[in-house]
C-alpha cells in the first residue's frame, strides 16, 4: 500500500544533546532541512552546529527555555520549519504542546495529544489499561492524600510497596517504602518531587514486586491501522530507578513470552488510539508475570538497542508516519537479528554515590570498528552543565549473540576516552566483566554494592596526555574551535584557534578546582556539599543533636535528589544555607562538632 504524501521541507527540533544530533541525522537522510533551539548555556553545544540552522530560546535553566512551549513553536514559524520532533524528556510528553504546535499549522511528529494526556497520568493510564484488559500491577488508581493512608496500604498490600507520582516518568518521583515508619518522609519526597518535575504533586500506590525484571516493548502505529510490535528490551539494570544498561532481546523472553508481552502492548496502543512510536513499559515477576507499569508516548532514550536489531531507524518511522504515510514494515517482516547492548555513559562518580560529575570535557575519542555505534552530543571543549542531564554519550554495540555482544562492549568501552569528568565508563568495565551480568540476571544489588564502586574505580581512565587533548587537527599547538555568533536571535558559526596549553590548562584547573572542594574541607566537623545543585530541604535545625548517617539536606542537582548524611555524632551548628538556595561543590552546609565541644562553646559564651 502506498500513499501520496509529501515528506517535509524543514524540522525543528525541540530538544538538546544526543538525540538533537541523532534525529538530525536521519533528517539529513531524508532530505529535510534541519533547524534546532538552544538555551543560553548551549551557545557552543554540538547540536547546535549540527543543524542547518538555530535559534535561541532564553536562559540556561530548562523552565526559561526549552521548556517554554511558545518559544519554540514562535522559532518553528520564524524559521519556516513545517513540523516539531520533540525528541524525549522536556516537553516530549506534553500534550498541551503537541496540541499547541497542531493548533500553530504546524505537524507534530509523535503521538495524538489525547494519547499523550490519556497515558500522562499513571493513575488514568492504569484504569484504561484494566479495562482494556491489560494487566496491571496491584494498586490504587485514587490520589493519595496523607502519610497515614500510605501505611494503611502497605499493611493492606503487604510491604514494601511503592509511591509513584502520578505525571511522572523516567525513574522520578518513585519511592519505595518497606514500613509504616517510612511512611511520612516517602510521601513528602515522593509529592515534592512531582511538582518539581512534572508540575503536579499527585501520588498514588502500587504494589512493589522485589526484584523483577524491566521488560518494555517497542511499538509502531500509523494512521492506517497498523499496529506492531518490534519485540522488546530489557531495562533491568537500574540504579535509583534510572537506568543504567539495556539490551535487546531480553535474557528471560522466550519466542512465546515475547508474542504475549508483544499483543500487550500493542492491545494498549490501540486502547489509546496511537500513532508514532511508543513504548510500554512492564514488570516481568519471578514467576513469568507480565504487568503493564506504564506507556512511554515517545522516542525512549534506549531505543537504538531495537534499531540495531531490528534494522530499523526508528525516528524515520516516525516522521514517515507523521507525514501521513504507513509504516515501512508489518508485523510479519519485523526479525529480531542477534544481540544489542546500550551502556549509558552519564558524567558521574560511581565511588561517590554516583553523584553528578559536571565539568568541562578536556578529551573525547569515541570506538570505533564493526558493530559499535556512539550516540553523543558532545566532543572535546563541551561542557557538561549542572543545567541538564549528565548524559556524555550512550555506547551500542551489535553482534551475533549475547555473549560475542557483551565482549564487543567491553572491548568499545576500553577504546572510550573521556578527559575532565567523571564518568560512568569504569563502573561499565567493573559490571559487564561481574559473573551476574554475564549470566544475564537484574544484578540487583550488586549496581549499589561497594565493591564495584571500587572496581570501577580501578578500571577509570582519565589521565590523557596534552597533545591528545588538543582533539586532533589544526596546526601544533592549536585547537580549532567553533564559536557562536547571534545575529537578532538566530545563531551563526565562525571558526577561531586557540593554543592548545590554554585549552588543557583550564580542564586542569576546573578538576584542582572540584578536587579541592570534594572533601571535608579538612576540617572533621565540616559537612559540605558533594555537588553543585539547588538546596531542596534542610531537615535539621542549629542545635539537634544527630547520629550519623541521619539525613541532614536534601539537594538537587542533575534532576535528582541527593541526601547529604552526618559523618559523625554530633550536635549541628553553623547552617550557611536553606531551602531554595544554590550550592556550590565542596560548600560547607553546616557544622556537626562533638557534644563536649559544643558544651564547651556555650560555656564560652556564658
């Protein structure tokens, strides 16, 4: 069946990073002029120079720029684009946007915004999905509204069980509470972390399976009544609820299994009348059990594994579908070929509690060979911002089978080379040679475990000399960089060198810098703060007395809540900051001194 419908002239791209740069490729491909949006910190950013052209949007911070629906679809129209690929993450799911661009002329690539706001609320998502016969995991659907209804249900569904905001996604808003004495805190983090991602503090209950298996299934769906299904990805390995590695197909998913969870999932699709590629994501039990957990209504970030696969370009799928044509492939042609793995290479310190590592990048050469595939928005000189996601680049790798995949990773990942930050390299290295991972289990546990944190610290790398940090090209002694130039709010490139000395000297300096600020200050009754971010809550007041390990703050940074615990008993004094305040790496946030010195203080003072 084919059908006349023009492909576009020219795309936007309402997003950052990797997968600006990824769809940009396959617009090339298909002939389309390509046009991004960047915020103020993103004036030197890789995606900017890799779209034809480019338009700024407002400042760093996400919710006064590529939040800011009306800006982007007001650079659509002023750059003549004809459709908006909203990538994932920011306003991917929103449905008031993808309404907002239709309403402007403009062609949404992704799904209908009834589909977005049907699948939005988790809540509304699982009455949908029960009756259309899917399975869901045992829960409430109603809000809740106190501390003291979350332990009801836990004695009510049996411990532990989990606190889910009700717009979330991507690992927010989630927590688990294994007693009635948890109850409180859970439920204050768990709201405040809903309108602090999502704009909407409501939470709900489901019952928490111990130790399942991440199982989501990719689908398609055109305008002319095809649904299907590409098979599915296992997305087990987690930590904190963020993923970390995912593969496809699954190590527990056999040819029956795969055709069951597959007719879930496009029985789900159908419920909500899509269009676009989508994801459900479910929990597979011990016991072979299937639930629906939720519907992605976008491009995942781990897509590429079914790309590789399958044979498929995803994103293309979706803007064929979106310009009115079907999808290039049944149900019937869809083969899953061999083995994929996805390691995401986030700027993080897996020896630190895997806290965020931003900073400037003083080196980057990515694998190559057979089968390796980088997917990446950075390059030596970028900045990985406290702003944004600490994404570096995502690692895919292909080969025949699971085991000849795994060894062609490892083998890309000791070719990786990443200078200035800390990354997530090492703990790669340190996981897929561990004995759980190769004998395909959830590793549940052993991602948090100390040891592997010291493992991957062995197994980190970023030393590199002077001249390889340069990047390459140019004349000795210099680095060609390219530097943004605004002309009435649209972005031009020239180029300009700069002494090599210069460019690595200021990583040095950045890293001295961070290095001298990540203790304790060397001071023992110093407590300070492992990150820069946002103060979110400080939970003691001048004078308590606290044990160690007990919650003194909470801080913010990366999109995610960081605790900052006493090293020590003591009694606290000198809190510099609150609730709201920004923070700087190695900041001292208070004191906790020895009782009998604090006795002695007051002493003094009387």
């Amino acid at each position: 069946m084919t059908v006349d419908a023009p492909l576009f002239r020219k795309v936007l791209v309402a997003n950052r990073g990797e997968i600006a740069v990824r769809i940009f490729r396959t617009l090339r491909e298909l002939g389309i002029g390509t046009v991004a949006v960047y915020s103020e910190a993103d004036r030197s950013a890789l995606h900017v120079r890799r779209a034809d052209e480019a338009y700024l949007i407002g400042p760093g911070p996400a919710n006064q720029s590529y939040l800011v629906w009306e800006r982007v679809i007001e650079a659509a129209l002023r750059s003549g684009a004809q459709a908006i690929h909203p990538g994932y993450g920011f306003l991917a799911e929103n449905a008031r946007f993808a309404q907002a661009v239709e309403d402007a002329g403009l062609t949404w690539i992704g799904p209908p915004a009834s589909a977005i706001d049907a699948m939005g609320s988790k809540t509304a998502a699982r009455d949908l999905m029960k009756k259309a016969g899917v399975p869901i995991v045992p829960g409430t659907t109603d809000a809740l509204q106190s501390a003291e209804e979350v332990a009801q249900l836990g004695d009510q569904y049996g411990w532990p069980i989990a606190i889910k905001a009700a717009a979330g996604g991507g690992g927010k808003g989630i927590k688990v509470v294994r007693s009635a004495a948890e109850a409180e805190s859970a439920y204050a983090s768990a709201k405040r972390e809903g309108l602090a991602y999502f704009g909407d503090d409501t939470i709900y209950v489901e019952k928490y399976i111990e130790n399942p298996r991440h199982v989501e299934v990719q689908v398609l769906a055109d305008n002319h009544g095809n649904v299907i299904h590409l098979g599915e990805r296992d997305c087990s390995i987690q930590r904190r609820h963020q993923k970390l590695i995912e593969e496809s197909p699954s190590p527990a998913v056999g040819p029956e299994l795969r055709e069951h969870i597959g007719k879930i999932a496009t029985d789900a699709a159908r419920a909500v009348g899509y269009r676009s590629a989508g994801t459900i994501e479910g929990l597979l039990s011990h016991e072979g059990e299937y639930y629906f957990l939720e519907m992605n209504t976008r491009i995942q970030v781990e897509h590429t594994v079914t790309e590789m696969v399958t044979g498929l370009d995803l994103i293309r799928e979706q803007v064929l579908i979106a310009a009115g044509q079907p999808m290039s492939v049944t149900q019937a042609d869809v083969q899953v070929r061999g083995h994929s793995f996805e390691c995401r290479i986030n700027a993080e310190n897996p020896s630190n509690g895997f806290l965020p590592s931003p900073g400037l990048i003083t080196h980057y050469k990515e694998p190559t060979g057979i089968g390796v595939r980088v997917d990446s928005g950075v390059e030596a000189g970028s900045e990985i911002a406290p702003l944004y996601d600490p994404m570096i680049a995502k690692l895919i790798v292909h080969d025949t089978n699971r085991e000849t995949a795994r060894r062609r990773m490892l083998r890309a990942l000791d070719e990786f080379e990443v200078g200035g930050v800390k990354s997530l390299l090492g703990f790669h290295r340190a996981l897929l040679r561990h004995q759980a991972f190769i004998d395909g289990g959830t590793c549940h546990g052993i991602v948090e475990s100390e040891l592997l944190a010291q493992q991957a610290e062995a197994l980190s790398v970023e030393e590199f000399p002077a001249a390889a940090a340069a990047g390459g090209g140019g004349a000795a002694g210099l680095r060609e960089r390219s530097v943004s130039v605004e002309l009435n709010g649209r972005r031009f490139d020239v180029k300009v060198q700069e002494p090599i000395a210069d460019f690595v000297a200021l990583g040095h300096r950045r890293r001295e810098r961070e290095l001298s600020g990540g203790g304790r200050g060397g001071a023992t009754e110093a407590v300070t703060s492992p990150m820069q971010g946002t103060m979110l809550a400080v939970k003691v007041a001048e004078g308590d007395a606290v044990t160690t390990g007990q919650v003194l703050c909470i801080i913010e940074a990366m999109k995610m809540e960081n605790e900052v615990t006493a090293h020590r008993d003591g009694i606290v004094q000198n809190i510099s900051c609150k609730a709201g305040e920004p923070v700087k790496t190695g900041q001292v946030v208070c004191l906790v001194v020895s009782a009998e010195d604090a006795a002695a203080a007051d002493d003094d003072i009387a």
